[in-house]
C-alpha cells in the first residue's frame, strides 16, 4: 500500500518504514500559525486581493472606524481623505477624524494587533464588528512598502497628540511601536480639539469608476448624511459631502443576547459564566424579553428546578432548558441596539444621488420591524427609484449597504442580491427571464441590512451569507416596494391608454359631428354628452407642488359618465408629524398612520370637482406623488385612483408599525416565511 | 457638536464632559478577542450557515484531512463516512481512513486549536493549507449539541489505538481533553493496522440534492479516482466509490519561494529572518528559480554589495534589491510542488460522471504549464462536455474544484466562474446574451485550479478570489477548449447540411432521371458523375473504435468531384508515450507531439480511398473523435477535416509544453495578458 515515500523520509529501498514515525513525522511539522501570519498568507480574504481593492480597503477601514467613534462619542463627524501617489505602486493614505482620539496606550493595540477591538463582544449595530479592519491595513501597508503607519491622536483640548508609529510582529500578531522618539512622540495640533489621524502608505492602483474610492465615499454620504467627508484624490481634486441632516442617528444601545435561535452550546457558555446564582435569575438577567412570568414559565416546562445552579447542570439539563426556551414566545428585540436609516431619509439619500437621473418615481422605502437570526437582531430596509434617464435595457442597478456601510464588492455572493434575484419581479412590471436573476429596467434597487452583528461571507466584509431569515424579511419589503411600484406603473399605464384614447376621441368626433352637419346642412351638436358617452369614466388627475415650506396637493376630478357620480376618495400621506393644513373639501377621517378619507358630494355628469390640501412639515423630497385610492365605484369607471385594497388598515400599518414598539409578541406574523424550506433553495446559488 | 451622551458615560446637564474621560471610557472596551471566540460568533465565514451546509462543510474538512494524510504518506486512501440521525436537528458524523494516524499528544491540537496545522507553511499543493477546518467542525459540533468530538488514532500495527474526547475552550482557543478516562483512552482496533477515525455530533439537515454529501463525495472520487470511497447516509443507504485508479498522484514537493510577485515586506521578512551569511547566499538558498548567475546579476543591478548583511539592511536597499528582482527573467516555479489532474485523468473524471447523458463530444482538457501570482505557483485546467441529453435551454453546469476538492457553493463569488463569464462563447458556439454572462447550451464545463496556496475569499474555502494572473490563465484554456468545441461543431455542421443535400440529391435525381427517360423512352443513365458534379466536394468520414486494447481509426475519403484530387491529411492523437501500429498508407511524417501527417496518392472522382491506423497503450476513454486536418486543397472544397491552421505546429505546441520543462526563462508569452489591465474588468462584479 505504500506507493511512495512520505515526505520527509528518507527512503530505503526493501525497508518498510512503520506508520508511528511516519505519524511522528509529520507531528513534526505541526505548527501554530498566528492569526497575522494566516493573514499575511491570505490577505485576500480580508479585501486586499488587489491594488485597487486595495485602496479602497484601507479608506473604508479608517473611515468606518472613524464614523464609529465620533457616533459613540455623540459627535458629528468630520472627516478628511486624502490620498497622495510616492512612486509607481505606493500611496500614501490619510484620514482624519474629530472623533474623541485615542489614549495613547491604546494605539498600539488599536492598530497593530489583529483581533482586537472594542465592538466584538457588544450587541449593538456598529461598522466595526470584527477587531480586524484597520490593523489589516497597516499589516497591508508594511507588507507591500515595508513602511510602519503613523497614528496621531488628541483626546484633550489643551494637550499636544500623541503619535506613534506602528508595525505589526506578524509571527506573534503583536504591535511594534517603532518610532518616534521622544520628545517627538507628542505634536502639538492646534486646529482639533480632539481627533484621531491616520497615515498608511501602502501599495494600491487608483481608479475612478463604479468600484471606487470616490464611490465609496459618495455612497457612505447617502447612508451617513450627518457626515461631513472631504476627500482629495492622487490628482489633486477634491470633492465634498456636505452634511444633510444635523443631527446624529440615534445612539444604538447595547442589549443582552436574545432567546430565540439560541444554539445549545451558546446558552451553556452563557449559563456557567453567569454572575447570577440560579437558573430563573439566569433567564431574567443574562437574555432580554423574558419576564419573571416567562422565566418561571420556561423553568416549569424544562422540569428544572428555579434555585438550580447554571453553573453545575449537565448536558442533558441544559438541553431541556433549551427546549423550554424554544417553546416560548418571545418580542421581538429592543429596536434601539438598531439603527435603521429610515424611510424619510432613505428616500433623501436616494434622491440626492440620483437628481440627474429624473427618474420619474421614487417607490415609497420601507423599513420592516426587527426580527432575530440566531439571537441577533437585524432590520431589512429597501427603496426602489424607476425610470427617468436609468438605462432601460440593463440589469437594474443594486446598491447594497450593511450597517450604513456600502457594499461595492462581491455582489454575486450577497444575500441581498440574492433576495432581489428570487423575487418575481415580472409581476412588479420589471423584465426578468424566467421569474428569477437580477432583472432588467430602468431602475435602482437600494437594500440595507442593520444588525447587532452582520453575518458577513468573509473578514473583507464584501458580502452578507445567506441566512434565510435575512433573505426571508429583504424578500417581503422588496415585494412591498415591487407592489407600489406596480400601482405606479399601473396608473401610468392606464392613464396612458385611457388619454389616447381621450385624444383620438376628442379629435375625431367633432370632425365626424362637423362633417355629419354638413352633410344633413345642420349646425353641429354639442358633443360633451357623447364623448362622456363613450368614455363612460370618472377621471383622477393630481399634482403636488413644493412652495413656502408647504406642499400642495390638487387632485381634480372629471366626471366623464352619462351619468352623476359619487364616491370615497382615500390619500396616504407620510404619518410622521405632520400637519394637514386647510383641506377643501373637509375630510370625514384623517387617522394617525397618514390615511385621508373624504366623502365627496354627488359630481354630476361632465362636471370637474376638485379636491386640494396642503402639508407643512415635510422635507420636499418627501412627498413627490400621491397615492389616491376610491371605494364606493366600480374600480372598472375610474381612472387615476387604485380600488381601496380589502386590507388597507393592514397595508398601512404593515409600513408604519416599525414607529412603535409592538404591543403583543410575536403575533404580527401576516406574512410567515418557512426560513427552513428556504435553506435548500438559498443554497442553491 | 455634543450632540447625545456617549456610550457608557452619565449625561450630566450642563457639564461637558472631557474627550480624555470619552477616549478613557472608550479604551476600556478595548479587548483581545480570541480567534475561537471570532468564528463561534461568524462561523458564516467558516461555511457553518445553514444546517445544510454545516453538514456538507463537516464532511468536507474530515474527508480533505484524511485524503491529505494518506497522500503524504504514501497510502492509497481508503475512507468511509457515515451520517446518522440523533434526533430531529442532531445528527453524528463518522469519518475514517487508513491514513498514518496521528501520535496522541498532538491529537487535542490538531482538532481542538483554530489556526494550527501542518500544511501552513509548506509552499505545496494541499488541500488543507489554512489550520481551521476540522477544528471549526469540532467547535460547530460543540456549539450546537453540547458535546466533544471523539478522535480514534491509531500510528501501529500491534498497538492500541488512542481515544480522546476534545473540546475547544474558546475564550482561549485551547483544547480541553474532556475525556475519556484511562484506561479508556486506549481501545483495541483491529481491523485497521493505522487509521484515524473522527466522530462528530453537530446540528444539520441531510438533503440529496445538487449541493449534498453525496454530491462532493462523487465530485470528489471524480478528481480523485485513486480513492476508495463509502458512504451510509442517514436513511442507512450505503454507496460506494471504487477506486478508478491504483497509483497515487505524484507526491507534491515543498518549494522555496518564487521571487516573482514577491511583496517588498515579505522580502524583508525573509531576508532578516534568514539563516545564510549574505546578499547572494540569501538569493540563492532562500528562493528557487535564483542560479549563482542570476544572483550575481541582481545584486549587481541593485546596487549593493554581494556580501551584504540581509539582516542589516534597510528600507531603501531592500526597495533596490525588490526593483532588480522585478526586472529579472525568472523560469517558472518547479513543476512538482503542483499535482494537476492531468487531461488524462479529467477525461476519465468526466466520463465517469457523464455516462447517462450520453454527451456528443468530450473537448480534449486543458492543462496549462504553471504560472506563479504572487510569488505562488499555479496551474489551470479546463475540460468541456458538449451535446447529449444535456438540457440545451438552460445555463451550462459548471464543476468547480481547486486542489482536487470540490466547490459546491458560491458559485458566483469564484474566479472560476467570473472566467467563464467573461469569454465570449457565442465564437465557440453557445448561446450567451451580450457575449458574457455564464452562458446557455448543453455544455458542462469543468475548471480546476491547483496552487501552492488557492486564494480562497475565505476560510470556508468555497470560492476562489479574482487573482488576475488566475483568471487570465483559465481564460486561456477555456478558449483553448472552445476552439475545439467549434471545430467539432464546424464539423457537424457542415456534415449535417451536406448531408441533407446529398441525400436530396440521391434520391430525387434517381426520379427525375427515371422519369425523363421514360418519357423520352430511353435508357436511365449513371448518375455518379452528375451526383459528383452537383456536390462537388470530397467527403471525409471517420470513426474510432476500440477492441483488444487498441484503438482502431478509420477514415474514408470519398471523391464527389467531377475531378482527380490529391491533398495532405493531418491527424492529432494524444502525445503520451503511445505506439502508432499498422498504418495504412504510411505517414510521410509522425511527430512526437501526436501530430501525423500523410502525403495521399491521387484519388480519383468518385473513388473512395481509405486511411487507418491503430494505437496502443492509450486508456479506452482517452480518445474517441478524431482531429482531422486537410493541407493541399481548397478548404470549401472538403468536408469533414478542417483546413490546417496556419499556427498549427505553435498551436499543438501550446497544448503540450506543460509536458517538458521550458528551455528559456519565460519567453513562450504567446498570449500577454496584461493582468494590470484586467484588474478593473475583474473587480467589477
């Protein structure tokens, strides 16, 4: 059986050598590899697989970290780019931040150690999850320069920066502080109150196309727009975001793990490192959303004992523990471990990056509640943009972000692509062959995932793997969107076919009444009654126009019937605060979630009735296209306004419900996704 | 700018809290995170994502392991696996082999250690290169169930075998040997003389679908075919895969590094971490391709002196000695640190799988000669199956592996496929929108990538990340084997409509002859001169086949043309070691490449002339259609041989240079890629 000799022996022809050395051989030659050598070997796991890539790495490592700390810190970021070419391959990176800085015995951990961090063991949504990012880098710059990077950092107003220069052992992945000497390891830097500055020189290739430093930083802007970036590129240009919105995202706050999805080993961990004494304690301290009820309901159905030490139950206890856990029902997270961007200002972000698109419609974004993967919290987001100058016959543009962070890599291997591609979006108007895959049309389709820890594919942090629970929640607002996309498309459709058909009707007919006159030498009829006749329809028309901090809305309506009508006109109108200022007609109901119902007074035949309000309070791009519904019609008469859907209370409420925390647990299930019958079909990539 | 208290601080009104106390209260978060602690919180990265794919990843890595052992120690791998079903979610897994063992101490390493192996630091063609994988398993297992893995081994024929029971602490990344207790940590196992066997209870779902156990066990036996392997799955249904193959892949080799790609950093490390006295030693000794010539004439053109101290040297003459090894003409790497299939053993591999289908044609594979990206050696090889009942209106299936293992998910995240993606197969006879996009036909085509160290974009190995230098040798190849799909496609083509036309023209002339002369009340009079005429071609048919180990090739040449023709036939068979037999007319000229050549006698019109000769020594599925080439005529003229290629002799040498080592440093470039070029078009995914 043995066809050659192992490696490292020495072979002797007739001489059988036996398995325990051929075994002790190659114990030889087992070794601990360090995480910064495995690294080293393997940077292109972390991002760094080529020189582009690479410089658009360390800008986003630095300025993620960046936006992290000036968050955490409550402080409004500023922050600087700049990118300068040494020679042919090397360029010397430098981000600035007003953040609060570093203590200087920190920096060396901070930046030369790889796993380290202060954000792993948290559970809260942040950038930075992992302790590798910016460390990474540096090992990146000293690999392909041999150069160490320079930390500067001011934590106090009135005292000079600490600076340092690090390098990174790789064979024990532990900091060298190589320099400076004092006394230069303090500057003075009198134009920052506080802040941190990085420099990295590192080998990169500068390109200014879709995948791009540029890139990334005009798209951190729309999902960060409390952030000021500044950014000087190798040319000498320099751009700038400025600051949107002046106040800063909700601080996330930290939670303890949630029950649900719980894995066995997990919760043992969990329950012999507790600091409580037993195990109802246990349940009430160390998980969120369980109740002395529940905890004592859960302790019942395990069989356990409520004194029982966490500490000292075995295997087979645990598992009843976590039996009765599973069986329980649970609300959903505390939403402020979140931060979603929000539909108000998704729908800013999305509209500043696309003025000159015009595209013709933005599809109301929708942010759906948090729901929990494995214990984690995560909340999806999506917006879809349609028309305008978007090329018609392309895959439609996917802009992917995970905790306010842009994604412009790996797309093909992201959950959030794939959760686009299994949708059918040929029953939302878009081409796409087959029902699945990316499809194709003149749209963008922006997706955002926030969590307490984003199931990345790799450390390079390009891509989110595909958890059915993600895809699950991404599918049900992308289908939202799809569906107002389609009532848009609709409308437009229609009212299309229905003005061409107006036109050649208005046209002819007279010509044919004239004509007919002539011939019977009669003066020619009035003709309103028969157009009406024949396009026996009620016609919608409305606008919104932006003036003095108001918008106005007009909604005309044009009773083209033989016959006198009567109906109930439904508006949406965004719920958040908003104040609803001189309607005429006075509507019978105006609810908190933005629903507007008027009962009009009969229009009679050929009559023109119209319907207008004003809104205060609103950011401009806010509110850019009503949404009209009437009841009381057949549908089939009417053109401009959808048939009030049966579930409309619903459908509403379904959007909004992320405003409050929900009332009963778990019980808001309207749309169930069987996330295990998914597995195989995500799998299936 | 203080726009909310920071984290962890008490917001007091009015007092403004200090940057030094935020930084402070920021830095204490600061902490080490052990890298056990990492993948237990994203075991996505580790493939752990779904319960499916932990049981396909778990298998995967026991399986590698154990083919890894047995191969470098010289043993034909036996393995089994076994699943069973524990409960609803928990299912055991049982890995053995009759691999070298491993000696007992170092057994809670080896599988209780994240980032511990032997295969790290050897620049060598494995499949495990990264020191995570079983470990990980044991660690999912862990988590998920609660238990330790169970690790029998044994190193000696008459010696029992060691037991242990391990853990993995992962605060610490440290084994804990949990049992069991002498002198139970001995067991007699005697149906082995050595053998590892490895037991794993983990939560999974067992599915049979494309993405399955069983699937990578078939692709792997295919890759693989000197492997016995047994499978029970978990409804007790056993398969087997019979070894195909009794020798073992040549033994991969270790290597120095190749100084092409080389990073400045690396180079540093190397040359301070060196054993040798100077400059020149350091090149010779510490890298491969380096000759005493060629060290003396880059230390010459850096500047520096041969008898230099690496380990005193600074930057700027590590950056002079980097820029005179860039500008120096290397060989490539030494051929025997890889171990490619070989086209040989692709065919055998895809024939084995494909043998329902029935495929029309099996493209001659592709193995390049190996090419190096930084500093790592790497060949590429691609086969392409073509026709049969695979289904025609659906993407082509495309078989991934990178060193002899199987990649079954990411699919769209891999260079391989981004490779196919981006040729443009309409030129070589499938269907593809736009000329890129994976494209549609009934084609499998399979791509194997053997390196030193595969790119993997992370540790779940799943998908090889978009190296320039790799994609642009892949690309090669499959254009390689396109070409040769279309010249089989030309021919079938041209074959099929000629034949239309002659079996129009053989049946209705006979008719119009008969009737005409019935009216006329003549004689029917021979046809096959006017046939001839009105075909006008010579018609070459050919066909193989193979009995008492030869292979028998005919090819019959039929003369349709009103006239005596006379050209040269041109044949290609396999070029390894084969014995050309009773050929008939003799060949004026048989080159060692494969390539025959013969000069034909005068064939008159109408005639049929026969050539045929025999191979021997050649497997049976190792030829099966001919390559036929006429010379000497008008190609418009002939039907069933493709004219010869102008490049003909430079394009069989293409094919076949992987077979010797190449004479001159790098100078068969025949196709430049420039792989800076491609960075952009790569990166944009």
């Amino acid at each position: 059986m043995l066809a050659y000799p192992p490696l490292g022996c020495t072979y002797t022809k007739g001489v059988s050598l036996s398995m325990t050395s051929m075994a002790e051989q190659l114990a030889k030659k087992q070794k601990e590899i360090s995480v910064s050598e495995f690294f080293e070997r393997n940077r292109q796991i972390l991002g760094f697989d080529s020189p582009t890539k690479a410089l658009l790495m360390a800008v986003k490592e630095a300025v993620d970290n960046s936006l992290d700390a000036c968050e955490e810190a409550g402080i409004l970021p500023d922050i600087s780019v700049k990118l300068e070419k040494v020679d042919d391959k090397e360029f010397k990176m430098t981000v600035e931040d007003n953040g609060p800085g570093i203590v200087p015995t920190m920096i060396p951990n901070v930046f030369g150690r790889l796993l380290f961090g202060s954000r792993f063991h948290a559970i809260r949504q942040s950038r930075g999850q992992q302790g590798i990012g910016i460390s990474a880098t540096v090992m990146y710059g000293q690999i392909t320069t041999g150069k160490p990077s320079r930390i500067t950092s001011k934590t106090e107003k009135d005292k000079p920066a600490a600076v340092k220069l690090i390098m990174i052992n790789t064979k024990h992945n532990t900091p060298d502080v190589v320099g400076p000497a004092p006394p230069n390891d303090y500057v003075m830097w009198d134009e920052k109150e506080h802040g941190t500055r990085v420099e990295i020189n590192l080998n990169g290739r500068y390109i200014a196309s879709k995948q791009s430093v540029y890139e990334y930083l005009r798209q951190t802007a729309i999902v960060n727009p409390h952030t000021n970036i500044s950014f000087v590129d190798p040319d000498g240009n320099s751009s700038t975001f400025t600051r949107a919105w002046d106040k800063l995202p909700p601080p996330t706050k930290e939670i303890r793990p949630h029950p649900e999805g719980l894995e066995l080993g997990t919760l043992m961990n969990l329950g012999r490192a507790t600091r409580v004494k037993n195990l109802k304690e246990f349940l009430k301290t160390d998980f969120c959303r369980i109740s002395d009820r529940l905890a004592k309901e859960i302790v019942e159905r395990s069989g356990l004992r409520e004194t029982a030490k966490t500490t000292q139950m075995d295997l087979d206890q645990y598992k009843a523990l976590l039996g009765a856990m599973q069986s329980a029902k649970y609300l959903p997270p505390p939403t402020d471990c979140l931060s979603p961007i929000g539909e108000a200002l998704i729908r800013k972000g999305l509209k500043n990056v696309l003025d000159d698109m015009r595209p013709e419609f933005y599809s109301p974004p929708v942010t759906r509640s948090p729901r929990v993967y494995s214990g984690n919290p995560f909340q999806a987001e999506v917006g879809i943009v349609y028309g305008g100058n978007l090329p018609a016959d392309q895959p439609v543009t996917i802009l992917r972000f995970a905790n306010r962070v842009p994604l412009l890599y790996q797309q093909g291997a992201c959950v959030l692509t794939k959760s686009v591609e299994s949708v059918d979006w040929r029953r939302y108007g878009l081409e796409q062959r087959g029902g699945s895959g990316i499809p194709f049309g003149p749209a963008i389709i922006m997706v955002h995932v926030a969590s307490t820890k984003v199931p990345f594919t790799s450390e390079a942090k390009e891509a989110v793997a595909s958890i059915p629970e993600i895809q699950g929640e991404i599918e049900l607002a992308l289908r939202e969107c799809g569906r107002r996309l389609k009532v848009h498309l609709n409308k437009k459709d229609t009212k299309v076919r229905t003005k061409a058909k107006f036109e050649i009707v208005q046209e002819i007919l007279p010509l044919i009444a004239e004509k007919s006159a002539k011939i019977v030498k009669k003066p020619v009829p009035p003709l309103s009654g028969t157009i009406t006749k024949i396009m026996n329809v009620v016609w919608v028309d409305d606008s919104v126009t932006y003036e003095k901090k108001r918008h106005r809305v007009k909604v005309d309506i044009y009773n083209y019937t033989p016959k006198q009508t009567r109906f109930n006109l439904h508006a949406v109108v965004p719920a958040s605060s908003i104040e609803l200022l001189r309607a005429e007609p006075r509507p019978v109901e105006v609810k908190e979630d933005g629903k507007i119902t008027w009962e009009l007074r009969p229009i009679r035949s050929t009559e023109k009735f119209t319907v207008a309000f004003e809104l205060e309070g609103l950011e401009p791009e806010l509110y850019d296209e009503n949404e009209l519904y009437a009841s009381g019609i057949d549908p089939s008469m009417i053109i401009g306004a959808d048939p009030l859907p049966g579930d409309w209370d619903v459908a509403r409420l379904k959007v909004t419900e992320m405003q409050a925390e929900p009332a009963a647990p778990a019980e808001e299930e309207e749309e169930e996704v069987d996330y295990d019958e998914q597995t195989e079909a995500l799998n299936d990539d």
